[in-house]
C-alpha cells in the first residue's frame, strides 16, 4: 500500500479537518509539521508537479508576508525560494500519495482525490 502523507500546520483549522477526515476513514498516515521540519526545494518542487501547480497557485496571498515581499512582482523561482524562506506563505495541506499529491482546501476535495 502506497503511503499517505499530510504537509501541514497542527494549529491550521482546514489541516485538523483533513486530519479527523483521514481518521475517520480509516486511512494510516503520517503528519509532517512543516514549520518544525521544513521543506527542502526538492520535495516542494517534487509536490508542485504532482500537484500540477506553480508556486504562485500555491501561495497564500492573504498573508502579512506575501504584502511585505511584494510577491506580485516575483518570478515562479523567486516566489519558491521565498515559500522555503517563509512558511506563511504555503497554502495547506498539502496530502501525498505516491505519484499523486493535492493541495486539500477545501478538505471535501479529498474525496476524489481517493476515488481512483
């Protein structure tokens, strides 16, 4: 069986959803807290293809960061070194599934995301 990863932030309202969500249905899987160990360029990278995104889709714009750094005017390479730098700045959760990975807001879409 292919293993299920949840990227998130514990305190994140959306992220225990989709934890509980995952519980409640039986699915083993591990929590990474990706505040307390960080993305490396690779994985992010590797998970922005798997979801087919860029970095600017993946970005949460309403963050006080995302103002302060002007990510408007960034290039997709600068706007991925700046989510490394600043966690704030990436949408979550993210769930990996093998060759798969989706970005679960709202959690409901977790539900096709399994489907197949």
């Amino acid at each position: 069986m292919k293993k299920i990863t949840v990227y998130e932030k514990p305190t994140c309202t959306t992220c225990r959803k989709v934890s509980k969500y995952l519980e409640k249905q039986g699915f083993e899987f591990e929590k990474i807290n990706y505040y307390i160990k960080p993305f490396s360029k690779s994985l992010l990278k590797n998970l922005l293809n798997k979801m087919n995104m860029k970095p600017s889709e993946l970005l949460r714009k309403k963050e006080k960061i995302y103002k302060e750094l002007n990510v408007k005017k960034m290039t997709e390479h600068e706007i991925l070194d700046a989510m490394l730098k600043y966690n704030d700045l990436i949408q979550r959760p993210i769930i990996e599934y093998g060759d798969k990975a989706i970005l679960a807001r709202p959690p409901e879409i977790i539900n096709k995301f399994f489907e197949k």
